[in-house]
C-alpha cells in the first residue's frame, strides 16, 4: 500500500518513520523548500521520548538537548510560588524529558526520514482533496502534480488545512486571545547551570525560559490581545520591553541579546476537539487533528504520539482502513481532547487581566501539593502507552 503524508512537520516526519519502519511505501509532500523552523523549542516529554526511541533518534536528541530538571513558576516580582520535580516525573515514566531547538530536531527527522529512504517532495503544496469519478480521494497540488494514494495522512498543520477541510468540512483555528513572542537566545558566556524552565506569571503577561544547553534557551513573553493585529519584527523588542522590562533578571537580558531574526511573533490558535478524524482513505494526525495551546507543552507530544499509534494501527489493520482509522481516532481522542482543554483553562488562569484572580491563583500555586501534580501529569501522559506512571 502507498502512502502519501501531506505535510512535513513533526507529526508528518515522524510518521512517515514509524509507517516505514513498519513496512509502508510512504512519500511526504511538503509545501516549503527545506525542513519547517517554524517556532523557537519543545520539551519532549517523557511520552514524546518513548516515540523519539520507537523512531531510532533519541541518542541524537539527546546530544542536542538539555535534560529538563525541574520547572520553577515565579509571580512577576520574582517570588518562587512553587516547583515541580522533573526528575521524579521522567524516573517515574522511564524516560528523560528533554529541550531541544525546533530546528535540530526537525534536522534530526528530516535526516532520519532520508536514511530510510522515504521520498520528501519538498515545494509541492496541496491546493485540494477531492473525490474523483471513480471513487478515489485525488490530491492536487499548486505545481499542477496530482496524486491517488491508497492512504492519505492528513499532517497539514493548525492554521490551514486542507485535509481537515476535506474530513470536516471546516479547518477554523480559534483565536484564543494572546500574542505570544517566542525566540531563541545565544550568549557567549554560560547563564544557565541546569535545564530548569522559569515560569512568571504576570497579570494578563507570561514569560518562560526553557535552557537547552549553559548558553542557549529559547523563550516565550505572552500577553491578552483582543484582536490579531500587525506583526513588524522591527517592532518586536521595543513591545517586549514594553511589557518585561522591569521583570526579574535575566529576562531583560534574553530579549535584548537575542538576535531580531530569532524572534517571533504569534497570535495564538488552537482548534475544538472534534471526534472525527478520517473520511474514506484520509486521516488527520498531529495540529491538523488537535492543535492545543503551548499552555499545554503538548502539541509536539502528541504529533509523535500519533505516529506511533497509527503505525501501529495500519499494522494490523491496513486490509479495513476504515477499522484502522475508527481505532486510531479511539485511543487518541479523549487523550487530545483533555489535553487542549487543559491548555485553554491554564491559559485562562495565566492570562487572566483581574488582579485579584491572579493574587488568588499565586497563592494557590503557593498552596499546591507539586508531588501530586507531578504524579498525576505522569499518569496523564503516560496513558495510552506502554509507559509506567
Ligand atoms: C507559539 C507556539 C509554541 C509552541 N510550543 C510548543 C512546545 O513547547 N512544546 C510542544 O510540544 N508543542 C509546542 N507547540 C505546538 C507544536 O509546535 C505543534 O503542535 C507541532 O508542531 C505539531 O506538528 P504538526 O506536524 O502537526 O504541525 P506543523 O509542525 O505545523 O507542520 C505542518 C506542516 O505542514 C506543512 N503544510 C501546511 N499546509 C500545507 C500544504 N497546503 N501543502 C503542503 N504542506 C503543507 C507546513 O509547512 C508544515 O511543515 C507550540 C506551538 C506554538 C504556536
């Protein structure tokens, strides 16, 4: 059976992989020139280190990766309201949980996909999924190529895609109400002594750091927005100082010694849950599927996780796509659907613009139990794997 992923992300690299690695003819159609850097880092969690070895490149990942420790949360002023143990959450899961440059590990995939001999036609962008005359899905490409696959893998990302159009008929992110300025920061000197994020919550503003190595880390500064509005990258610092200039040290540091051409802006999307994810021989994975808010340190995740499960599905199933598909859909799910909702309520709370909510949230945070969180986000993020939490 041939495969044709549409999409060359995360969740289209790493399936091609695992589909592959479990004897499918894979092809990935990609629409830009070269591998996607889109956005600045990703903590691959436990669950996403458990796929990462399934696909043969942790060892990889790890030379490139910092081991994430522990995650500090401060208020805006500085005071530690509470931090949970990392260390526990990977022991207890069985593997490390690490922060990587979105680069490299996209690097990383892309090689890994060419080592396999997958074919990647890089510059061919879908325009349209249709049904043609005889009954099959045909995907057409703007470069005027066109294609009929036996299956077709929906990896088409959040903010546009066209296989979600063809499953549901509607592919509207929601705009969940903040800007996010995410970058990648690289000094000459050492800042950073472990790989602990830092986490301060302001009133409505957010800034976390996450260090990948003594002098790199990439970051994210938030912030409620109403509206989308303009993006100028010449404006980029000058509003980050606006909002963090007076925030705790090394905050001020990381926005205005990281390059301008590392610095993103984002008007932050997710998608509803929906719980149909396949129409004839076409199933979504990764954004395309479920798009939580990085609230969640989710997305990636989960793209991987995808990867995994639908290798494991065609495996057994590929005869009745549609069995195959429906079980897929099955196992992920209720685990993708808790996921965006826990981003949309945390980003509630962290955005939140009332004073008084976000001294009560701070005490809260003060008053938590970390153990228990840690415990249950294991239990969380294990489940549907063969994990231990
Ligand atoms: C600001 C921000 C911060 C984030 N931080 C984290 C984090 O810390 N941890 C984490 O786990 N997740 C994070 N995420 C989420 C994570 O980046 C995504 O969930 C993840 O990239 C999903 O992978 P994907 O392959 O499904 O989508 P993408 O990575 O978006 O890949 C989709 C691919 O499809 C291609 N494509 C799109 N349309 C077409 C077309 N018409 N034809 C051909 N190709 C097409 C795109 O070019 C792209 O290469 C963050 C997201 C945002 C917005």
């Amino acid at each position: 059976m041939n495969i044709a992923i549409l999409g060359g992300g995360i969740a289209g690299l790493s399936a091609a992989i695992t589909l592959k690695q479990a004897g499918f003819d894979v092809e990935i159609y990609e629409r830009h020139p070269g591998p996607s850097e889109i956005g600045a880092g990703i903590v691959c969690w436990p669950n996403a280190a458990f796929v990462l070895d399934q696909l043969g490149v942790l060892d990889e990942v790890a030379q490139v990766s910092g081991v994430v420790s522990s995650m500090n949360r401060f208020s805006s002023d500085g005071e530690l309201l509470g931090s949970l143990d990392i260390h526990t959450l990977s022991s207890v899961m069985g593997y490390p949980s690490y922060s990587i440059i979105r680069k490299d590990l996209m690097n990383i995939l892309s090689r890994r996909v060419l080592e396999l001999g997958i074919k990647l036609h890089y510059q061919h962008k879908v325009s349209g999924l249709s049904d043609n005359a005889s009954g099959q899905v045909e995907v057409t490409f703007e470069n005027t190529a066109c294609i009929q696959p036996d299956i077709i893998i929906g990896a088409d990302g959040r903010m546009n895609s066209i296989a979600r159009k063809y499953v549901i008929e509607d592919n509207q992110p929601v705009y969940q109400g903040f800007i996010n300025w995410i970058g990648v920061f690289e000094s000459a000197d050492a800042l950073f002594t472990d790989s602990t994020v830092s986490d301060y919550w302001g009133t409505g503003e957010r800034f976390g750091i996450v260090p990948v190595s003594s002098t790199k880390a990439y970051w994210a500064g938030g912030v409620v927005c109403e509206k989308i509005g303009l993006r100028d990258p010449l404006m980029y610092k000058q509003e980050l100082n606006a909002l963090f200039r007076h925030w705790p040290s090394p905050i001020d540091k990381i926005i205005n010694d990281t390059a301008e051409s590392r610095i993103n802006k984002i008007y932050v999307h997710d998608h509803n849950p929906i719980k149909t994810w396949h129409r004839n021989n076409v199933v979504l994975l990764g954004d395309a599927a479920h798009s939580p808010l990085p609230t969640s340190g989710q997305g990636a995740c989960q793209a991987l996780e995808d990867a995994w499960h639908i290798a494991n599905c065609l495996k057994v199933q590929s005869h009745n796509l549609d069995q195959a598909f429906t079980q897929f859909t099955q196992l992920r799910v209720d685990k993708t659907t808790g996921i965006t909702l826990g981003g949309r309520q945390l980003a509630a709370s962290i955005f939140n613009q009332d004073a008084e909510f976000c001294r009560q949230r701070n005490l809260a945070a003060k008053n938590t139990d970390y153990k228990k969180s840690v415990l249950g986000m294991a239990k969380g993020w294990a489940s549907g794997l063969p994990m231990s939490a």
